[in-house]
C-alpha cells in the first residue's frame, strides 16, 4: 500500500483500491486528492492486473465531506487563479471516472457531501450504508450545486429543486429510493463486501452486481418518499418568491412544522445562490450530463468574484461569526450572465437571467 496526498492506494487480487484518508477533515478533496485519483485511474487504465476500482473511505464518519472550500476561499483572497484550476481539475476527473473503461465501485459509509456526491455519482456502482446521509449544502455557503447536481437533481423535479435549495441531508433509504444509489449494505458487512471483491477471480460488471446482492438488505422505510406529495405541492412553482409563499401558507396541520423548518432555513440562504440553484434545476432538466457540467464550469469561474461564496467562507468558516452579509443587489452578476453565454441558446440565458 502507498500513502501519498491523502489517498491509500492498494491492489489486491484484481481490485485496484483507492481510499480517501482525510480524515480529520472528512476527507474534504483537496486539489492534490484529485490529482492523485485522476493520476491513478490513468495508470490503471491498461492494467491488465486490475480488473475493477473500488473508491472508498478510511473514515468511520464520512465518505467525503466535499470539496476543500478553504483552499477556493485562499486562493481567491490570494488574488491567484488556483481555485479555477481546482474546478477544471475536478471536473476532468469526474469525467475520467464516468468515462473509464473498468466498473468503477463506490462504498458510501458516513456523510456524502458536495464534492463527495458529485465523485459518488460519477462511480458506476453505488453502494451506500445505513449510516450514509447526503446532501448538496452549497446555498448555505453562498454557492450553488455543482459536480453534476444540475443533472443529477434535476432528474427528480420538484424534489431536486428542494435539495439544491435547502441543502437538506437525506438517508441512504432516501437516496435509494431517488436511484441516487444502486444497493443498500449493512456498514457491518463492507469489509466483508470488500473481501468478497478481492477473493473473486474475475471482476466484471456482471459478477460485481451478483457478489454485492449476497449482502444486500431492505433499507428503512424513505422518510423522503412519505413527504414527497409535500415537496411536490411546495416546490412545482417557477420563482423563489411564490415557493416561499407556499410555505408560508401551509394550512395542513401535520405538514405545518415541516413547512415552516424548510422556510426558515430558505431565509436563511442568499437570495442569489437560491435563484440560479433554482434556474440551474429548471435548465438542467433538457441538458445532457456534458452540457450541464459545462454549466457548472462557466459560472464557477465567476462565482467567487461575484456571487456570496467568499463571504459565506468567511462567516461559516473563517470567522465563524455565523453572521453573514448577503448581498442584496445582484444586477451586475445579471449582467455578467448575460455576457459569458455566447455558447448557449437565448432560451438558457433567458432563463438563467432573474426576472
């Protein structure tokens, strides 16, 4: 086994094993992290020994908190351009593993966060414990879900558009119900899953799926699933303004504290970051996985001048005052939109733009 930029990197029998071991920071991917996947995926690529990836974690209480926000937030205070880097980065490793020629497995097993979803997603067989939770909490810092979420969440409509916005975790039960993960296994069990992948003689597609349905068991109910008419009825509007109305006046008594719950931690996220999570959803429904990463990429080279990611660092992060100052005046970001799409159709930037 080596041990180099936070990642262990073994093989044994045909499985090429990657694990994240960041552990005091919840595996937050750094910029060398990603490197050191994409550099390994490389490697492995024409290796006729490894048959299959596994990607996992040497934390018991995450998989991958996200991405390192304290590095953006550095490197843009540094007035360097690294943070973009970081995001180019990024992205072309997500799409060295969607894109690779081998299964790519996952075992999720504590928090799936941010950045940590995105790389989930992009793995070709997701397998999720009942301790996993997972969310897009990007609003609460003054950005925006990113890493594929404006594919991934727009596949489910309203309740994507809940989940890009609020940034609410969900359970493995919860994901496995939205498709968002393929098996449910025991945490118990994964060693156990795992050694059943090292002792096989052939790891194809085909003989991954029977060994992990060996160790598959029901999930708990989806607590998601029973609120689902809620969500629906709440979030099928077309502005911020009249989904926040809708639960202002939620009239149901047993929906009541729910309704009012996800008000308040609405108020609590900048206007800004809530409407274009809210246009990226409503776009990324009628975008292929490519062009909506494109997307993605676009605003992030912007975002950290313009929008409220750098303060939202600041207050959460850095100061932890938890006091922070939103901006209220977006027209200059409504202008910058308006120039950086000469890719996209008028119909896309008409319906990024705030009306």
């Amino acid at each position: 086994m080596s041990i180099e930029n936070n990642l262990a990197i073994r093989v044994q029998g045909s499985l090429g094993i990657i694990s994240l071991d960041r552990i005091p920071h919840l595996n937050a991917l750094t910029l060398p992290m990603i490197q050191g996947i994409q550099a390994q995926l490389d490697q492995w690529r024409h290796d006729p020994k490894v048959h299959a990836i596994l990607i996992n974690s040497n934390s018991p209480k995450a998989f991958c908190a996200g991405g390192d926000i304290r590095y953006l937030y550095d490197s843009y205070q540094a007035g360097n351009t690294q943070y973009q880097d970081f995001f180019a980065t990024e992205y072309t490793m997500l799409s060295t593993l969607r894109n690779f020629p081998k299964a790519v497995i996952v075992l999720m097993d504590g928090y799936v966060l941010g950045g940590g979803f995105g790389l989930a997603q992009a793995c070709h067989i997701k397998v999720s414990s009942e301790k996993s939770r997972f969310a897009m909490p990007e609003t609460a810092i003054g950005f925006f879900p990113d890493v594929g979420a404006t594919h991934f969440l727009s596949r489910h409509d309203e309740i994507g558009v809940y989940l890009a916005l609020t940034g609410d975790q969900i359970s493995s039960s919860d994901a496995l119900h939205l498709d968002l993960v393929d098996y449910h296994v025991p945490s118990e069990r994964f060693a156990e899953l795992q050694a059943a992948f090292i002792a096989a003689p052939a790891l194809n597609p085909t003989e991954i799926r029977k060994i992990i349905s060996t160790f598959i068991t029901d999930p708990a109910e989806s607590e998601l699933q029973k609120r689902a008419d809620l969500i629906n009825q709440h979030f099928a509007y077309q502005n911020l303004d009249e989904i926040e109305h809708s639960l202002a006046y939620e009239k149901g008594s047993t929906d009541q504290a729910w309704a009012d719950k996800t008000l308040t931690t609405l108020q609590q996220r900048p206007v800004m970051a809530k409407k274009t999570s809210l246009k990226l959803q409503q776009v990324g429904q009628n975008l292929s996985l490519e062009k909506c990463m494109q997307l993605e990429r676009d605003l992030q080279d912007i975002w950290l001048e313009q929008g409220d990611f750098i303060e939202g660092v600041r207050a959460l992060i850095i100061d932890k005052d938890k006091n922070p100052q939103w901006q209220t005046d977006n027209s200059k970001f409504e202008k910058t939109l308006e120039k950086i799409w000469p890719v996209w159709t008028k119909q896309h930037i008409d319906s990024l733009c705030y009306k």
